[in-house]
C-alpha cells in the first residue's frame, strides 16, 4: 500500500461548502487529503459571477488532479441555479414533447450556462421511470412512465451534456421511481422481483452506458429481490454485481448524499462511506456542509483500507476510474467566461425560446 493512501482517499469524497466561499477548514482539509470534488448548492450561491469566482478559488485545493464543481442541475423543482440563469421546466415536460432535438437544444443551453460558471459535473440526468403516481419525490423530475421513452430522452441529453463538457450523471440506479417515500426522509422499500427490474428500471441505465455517460448515481432504495438487508447504495450484489458486472458499466459510480435519512437512520457517514466503497462505489456524496463530518468519514476510509476490511485493490479500482472521467472532461485548465460575458449567456433569448418549445407542452 502506498504511502500516499492518506491523499488519494480524498479523491473519493465529493464534499460540500457551508457557504459562499472556501473556508479555513475546507482548506486544511484539501491539505490533509486531496479531495475529489465540491457540489453546489442554494446556500453556496448568491450571484453567477460569485459562483464563477468560488469555481476558480476550488481550484485553489488541487494538488495533483483539479476538483469537479457539481450541481444538481436537473430543471423544474430541482435547480440549484436560479434567475438570472435560465429557469427551466420539469423534465416531464420534454418527456411529454418526445422531442429529441429538443432535448439537444435544451441540454446544449444547460452545458453552456454551467461551463460559464465553471460547473463541470451536472447530476443529470434523472433516469428513473415514473410507474408509481404516488411516488413523492420523483413525479415530474422523471422524463416519462415509460422505460424506452426514458432512456431514449436520457441518451439524448447524456450525449450533447458531454459533447459540450459536462459530465452528466444518470441517477438513481437500480431506480427510484416505483416507490411511496422520499429516501430524503426514509428507506423507500422496491418490491419487484429481478426480472422486472431488468426489464424495466435497468432500460434507461442500460442506454446512458452505451451513451457513455461519465457517472451513475445509487438510489437509497431497499430492493429485497436483489438483498434483503442493504440500501442499494451500500449492497455488493447491486452495485458491483448487476452495473458494474452485469450490465458492464465502466465509468464512476457515485452514491447519492450518505447523509440522507433513509442511510443515516441506521448508519454513521462514516460507516455508510465505508460500506459504499466496499460495495463498489467509486465516490461517495456527503452534502451537509458539515467539514468534521467530511474528515471523519475520510479517516473511516483510511482506516478501513490499513485494516483490509476494503481491499487496496478496490481503492485503486476506484481511484483509476475517478483519474479516467477527469482525464475525459477536466484535462484543460478549468476556466470560466470572462466575468462580462456571464451575464450575456444566462437566460439570454435563445435559451429562453427553448424553454417556451417545452413550455407548450406543460
């Protein structure tokens, strides 16, 4: 094992920032370990040239490889990113159009609003298949009810996010849309057996792999069928045995946020960052702000991997795959649009006719 372990665990963790600028602690920690990354959100951003300025200073913390600066960026409710950016409608909405080259449209605006602020990495987008109306956290941020529609759609946005230099991130596998609670607040519990999942809620992961999307992202959904005991963020046989192994997905897998209740009910962060990596995730997702929380969980890591209750042979699996999609999309300096232009990109008339094309079919 490396003596570098210390910092190359870091690159495992997309943290978080309590506020709108890069703290003394967030600092000290990118010292101690060589963080992967940073995601955005409402109480990180006042204005878009502030947001511009803090994804140049996040730079600030890379020692060998730069940081994404991510966001949930997915359009209706979930839009980190407000006026003067463009407001865009649900995802249902151009689900409903069925429009591919709207989706172009809209995605190639999306890509450019992002790169204008030096946003690199979207979490977008929302993959799972809206079969359960009384689903209470997904709805409308889903593209359809239907498995083909939704991966077709997906593929589509996959593609122009990335052509324009955006790693997307499809979510929430093995899928989050038949379920009755919110995984913000519970363990959502999905009853089908493996052949339906298959069939269905794998469709659209099964098409963001050929469009080679960068990252998928795990639901905290319980999914009995496949195991009984584990979220699947946290299960072996989910995350590496059906995307990794059996639908052969060679790029990053990143929990969703370790500090969401249907995880942090029954495990610390630390021990939810333990056994995602172990299970196969590549990355993991800790949102809060909290920087003690963020350092805990990295020494969790450490100690996991001296200890061999992770393999170093994971670790440097992750690692290489983590290295790849940085390779792909950060290997230019990260530079956003002069500070003037900003302004002029942002909700300009053309981003503001593709919303009024989808806006038709709300």
């Amino acid at each position: 094992m490396p003596s570098s372990i210390r910092r190359d665990i870091g690159q495992l963790l997309i943290g978080s920032l309590p506020g709108t600028t890069i703290t003394s602690e967030i600092r000290s920690l990118a010292r101690e370990f060589s963080l992967g990354g940073v995601i955005l959100f409402a109480r990180n951003i006042e204005a878009p040239e502030q947001v511009a300025e803090m994804s140049i200073d996040v730079q600030t913390l890379a020692s060998d490889l730069p940081l994404w600066v991510s966001v949930d960026q997915e359009g209706g409710r979930v839009a980190r990113l407000k006026a003067p950016f463009t407001e865009w409608p649900p995802m249902a909405v151009l689900g409903r159009s069925g429009d591919e080259q709207l989706a172009v449209r809209f995605a190639t605006a999306l890509a450019t609003e992002l790169k204008a602020v030096g946003i690199t990495l979207d979490y977008a987008p929302v993959l799972d298949i809206h079969t359960n109306p009384k689903n209470p956290i997904i709805g409308d941020r889903a593209l359809g009810e239907n498995a083909e529609s939704v991966a077709r759609l997906g593929a589509v946005i996959i593609r122009t996010l990335q052509q324009n230099g955006v790693a997307a991130c499809g979510k929430h596998f093995p899928g989050h849309g038949d379920t009755s609670v919110d995984s913000h607040l519970e363990l959502p519990l999905v009853e089908h057996p493996p052949d339906r999942i298959r069939r269905v809620e794998c469709v659209p992961f099964r098409e963001a792999i050929r469009a080679e999307v960068a990252f998928i992202m795990t639901a905290h959904v319980l999914v009995p069928s496949f195991d009984e005991h584990r979220p699947a963020t946290l299960s072996k046989t989910i995350v590496q045995g059906l995307l990794r192994d059996e639908l052969g997905f060679p790029g990053v897998i990143l929990s969703d946020d370790l500090e969401m209740k249907a995880i942090a009910k029954t495990y610390s962060v630390p021990d939810a960052g333990v056994r995602a990596i172990a299970a196969g995730c590549d990355g993991i997702l800790v949102c809060s702000g909290d920087v003690d929380t963020q350092a805990a969980t990295l020494e969790a890591l450490v100690h996991a991997v001296e200890e061999q209750k992770i393999p170093y042979k994971r670790v440097e699996d992750a690692l290489a795959r983590l290295r790849r999609a940085k390779e792909r999309f950060l290997a230019a300096p990260v530079a956003s649009q002069k500070m003037a232009r900003i302004r002029q990109v942002l909700g300009c008339d053309a981003h503001q006719r593709i919303v009024d094309d989808m806006a038709r079919y709300l």
